[in-house]
C-alpha cells in the first residue's frame, strides 16, 4: 500500500484542510506513514501569514527535496497559503515539487494523483473555482471533538493581512449542510464542536436575502443538537459581536464561556491605519457588553507590535488595553510585512530592535495578567473535557475548561469524559487540579454534578427548520416543552 504524510503549518483552518486532505488521500487507498521519510506521497499544507511559517517551510522542503533526489518515485505535494500566494512562482523556485494547489482547491491533489500525473501541475484560485472542504471525506484525530467549517475566505481588508489575497472573499456554507455535519457527528459521539471560519461570527451575511440569518442564529441551531455539550467557535471580529450574536452566546448553554476578541492594538490612530473599523473604545464597549451578558467570561486576543508608524505611545495604549480587559490569554506577534498587503508598502515601518523590545514588555504583562486571571480559579471546580495524559507529567491527565483553559490533573477518567476537577493551582497558561470523585458514603446521588449553565427553554430554532427543509433532517431540540428528540441526518 502505497503511504502519506501530511505536514500542516498556520492555523485551525488549515489543521482542518489537513484534516480533509488525509480522508481524501485515504480514499484513493493510501494510508498514512509516521514520517517524511516513510512516505511516497508528501504533502505540505501551508501558511504565509507572518515570514516564519515560510522560513519553516522552506527547511522542511529542503529535506523533502534530499528525499525526491533519493526516491525521484516519492511525490511532493504543496498546498495551502503559502503556495496559492506564490503561485506564480513556486515550480520556479522548488522545481521539485510535483504538485500544488491553494486552500479552495484541495481536491486537485486527487484528481492529480488519479490521473497518474497527467492533469495541470498546479491549481489555484481565490474566486468560484473554490469549494468547501466540507464536501470532503474527513480523517478527525480524536473521536470527541470536531471543526466545523462554516464559511471560507476574509471580507475584511486589515492592511496588514495575507488571507483576503489567498483565501478569497468570504463565501458562507448554507445552514443545512453545517447543521447536517454537525447532527452528524454528534451521532458518532463528538460532543466539542469548533466552528470555523476566517471571519466567523459575520457567516450567514452573503446568504441574504436567499437565507435571512446570522451568527447567533447559527449557534441556537447547534446548541439545539442532541449529544453536542460544548460549541467554540474562531477566529472571530470584534466587529461581528453583534447584539444577537452576545444573546446567543448566553443564552445557549453549549457555547463555552469563552470569546477571542482580537484587538491587535489598543491605539485608535493605528486601528484605524490598520483598517480594523473599530476604535479603543468600541472594543472596550464590546467587551463591557460581552461581559456583562455571560458572566465568567474568559476572554483572550491577538495583538500585533511593531506595525508602521506604531509609536511608543500607541504601544503604550496597547499595554493600558491588556491591562483593562486582563485577557485569560493573548498570542502576540511581532508586525511582519506580506507581499503584497498595503501595510508592506508604507514608509514607517519600525526597527527590529523597537519591535523585539516592545513584545517583550507585551509578552511580560500579559502573562502577569493572565496568571492573576488563572490564580482566581483556584479552589473553584470547572467542567474539564479530558483530552489525554498530561504533555508534562504522564501520571496526570490533562483537559480544557470550557473557559478553553488547559488542566492538568490528577484522576481516572477516560479521554472525552466531561468531568468535574477542583483547581488547586495555575500558572499564566495552565491550571493543576484534582478530579473530583464519587463518594458512596456521602453522596447518594450522581456526584459530581456537571456545572453547566441553565438554558432558558427557546423556541425550535429557526434555522434547524430551515435546514431541515434543505437536507431532509428530522427535528428535535433541547426545548423541554417540544420534547426531546434524536437528530438524525439521513
Ligand atoms: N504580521 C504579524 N502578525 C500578523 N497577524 C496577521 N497578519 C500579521 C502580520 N502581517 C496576526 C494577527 C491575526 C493573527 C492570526 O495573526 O494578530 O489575528
Ligand atoms: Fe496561515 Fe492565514 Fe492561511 Fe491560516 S488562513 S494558514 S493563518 S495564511
């Protein structure tokens, strides 16, 4: 049997195209190798945002290249980013590469293979040649937990950002595939969904007026799923927070207590010449509405230092932000100029040096902030869904809060148990704890309770009726008054 290996650099989106490449692969009858060097098909899903997943890149294709040389049989398959944004330059650059296809057109790679090598070297496209990978079979790493892909491409023109120019503009999924998914995988025991999109909570906005809906609508309609307890949901806009969006998210008792709220700089003057269409104080006031609506609220962000013109004052506005939300997490970047994008082209871009000592400063407070955040968890009990053994400690086991929090505890519980851990420690990025057990002696009744919160009873979705219609979907809902039904897709 001939074997793969698939190689996935930049973020979830990918992780799940990688996702859809393997089912696709596996498919067409191969099975998968441990390692480069075992495979004859070698595929490298990849990403372009900053410069160093494309400095990575270019060491892993250095070995594949080494590889090629040895075994000329072995195929080298590019896909991804990086390769739609050098599209026109890729089999110049790495004359090795057999085959290469953009994020919107994975298929190609099959048809490329079936057809023994005989179709086009390369496929790309930002425009209607895209397809969901939706439509792909799928190869999911754990059982428990899935993304959901719900829309593909970027609206947004943020001036330093690659993805509009190589994933497109934003096309949502309809509501019946993504609910026919979701019903389906809750069926085979997923009980964590992530949905996904470049710009998320604005899906549902190009399907008017064929489909009048948005985001919150969206996540009433999964929160309705039987068997799904936990629904996240990346990367989203803090412009897409809308009222019936927030509403959604506390009233729905599946979506996690968790919002990641972009700020990428906490100066107005360079949101604006970021194009980020919200200024310091819109941000705050969505925070302040967010927290106010889903009390216990983690919250965490990007931040980009370093961007043209940033000066030491709109960083200092940055660290006030960090400060003032106290974000359960941030990643931090330092500002890297893409080809391409109209912050590459401006004139006052910033000095290494400045750009190393700002994320310095900003990486020292945030974990500051985030460990108090952490630090007040402790001696409270949180839901955790178990995702294996601890990566630290093998005799620990470790999970996530539904705050998105990683635990490492001490217990017997079983990988996609939902159990219940009293936290008794944290540093800036995780929380140690200890599982909470049945007690016969004390506890007559199921112990531990899982603390989840109470929905309100809603109406059956709306969308679930919609979706139902479109893909012959029987309905059911969490809705004690409509009874409790199993959501099955057929
Ligand atoms: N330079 C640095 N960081 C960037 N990001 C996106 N583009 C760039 C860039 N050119 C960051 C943003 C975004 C995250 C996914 O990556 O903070 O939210
Ligand atoms: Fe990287 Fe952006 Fe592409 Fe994700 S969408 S793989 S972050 S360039």
């Amino acid at each position: 049997m001939k074997r793969y290996h698939v190689t996935t650099f930049g973020c979830q989106m990918n992780a799940h195209d990688s996702e859809r490449i393997k089912g696709m692969l596996e498919e067409l009858g191969l099975g998968e190798a441990a390692s480069q060097e075992e495979a004859d098909v070698l595929v490298f899903n990849t990403c372009t945002i900053r410069e160093k997943p494309d400095q990575r890149f270019a060491a892993h294709l250095g070995n594949a290249k080494v590889l090629k040389r040895a075994d000329p049989e072995k195929v080298i398959a590019v896909g991804g980013c990086y390769a739609e944004a050098q599209r026109d330059k890729l089999f110049d650059l790495y004359p090795f590469v057999d085959v290469a296809f953009g994020p919107g057109t994975i298929p190609h790679l099959a048809e490329w293979l079936g057809a023994g090598g005989e179709a086009p070297r390369g496929r790309f496209g930002t425009g209607a040649e895209r397809e969901f990978a939706g439509t792909l079979p799928m190869h999911r790493e754990r059982r428990f937990q899935a993304w959901v892909q719900v829309s593909m491409g970027c609206n947004s023109v943020c001036s330093y950002c690659v993805v509009p120019a190589v994933r497109g503009r934003e096309v949502s999924r309809r509501p019946g595939e993504i609910l026919a998914e979701v019903t389906q995988l809750a069926s085979q025991g997923v009980c964590e969904i992530t949905l996904l999109g470049q710009n998320v909570n604005s899906w549902g906005r190009d399907l008017l007026p064929d489909v009048k809906t948005e985001f919150g609508e969206l996540l009433r309609a999964c929160n309705a799923v039987d068997g799904v307890e936990r629904i996240r949901f990346t990367s989203p806009h803090p412009k897409d927070f809308r009222r019936e969006v927030i509403a959604a998210m506390a009233e729905c008792d599946a979506v996690c207590e968790h919002a990641h709220l972009p700020l990428q700089s906490g100066s107005t003057r360079i949101l604006k010449a970021m194009r980020r269409t919200y200024s310091r104080e819109r941000y705050l006031r969505v925070v302040d509405e967010l927290r106010a609506a889903i009390p216990d609220l983690a919250l965490t962000t990007d931040i980009i230092v370093g961007f043209p013109g940033e000066t030491a004052r709109d960083f200092e506005e940055t660290l006030e932000v960090v400060e003032e939300v106290a974000y359960d997490g941030a990643f931090t970047f330092v500002y890297s100029p893409r080809q391409g994008t109209e912050a590459a082209a401006m004139a006052n871009q910033i000095a290494e040096e400045t750009k190393r000592e700002r994320i310095e400063r900003l990486v020292e407070l945030v974990q500051r902030v985030a460990e108090a955040r952490n630090r007040e968890r402790v001696g409270r009990i949180e839901q955790v869904l178990v995702e294996g053994p601890s990566r630290t400690d093998p005799a620990l086991l470790r999970g996530r809060t539904r705050r998105n929090v990683t635990v490492n505890f001490a217990g017997a519980s079983a990988p996609g148990d939902l159990v219940d851990v009293r936290i008794e420690g944290a540093t800036s990025t995780t929380l140690k704890g200890t599982e909470c057990v049945p007690h016969p002696a004390i506890h007559a009744g199921p112990w531990p309770a899982i603390t989840r919160r109470e929905s309100p009873p809603s109406p059956l979705p709306r969308l679930q009726a919609l979706a139902a219609v479109e893909c012959g979907l029987s309905l059911g809902a969490r809705n004690p008054e409509a009874g409790r039904h199993d959501w099955k897709g057929h």
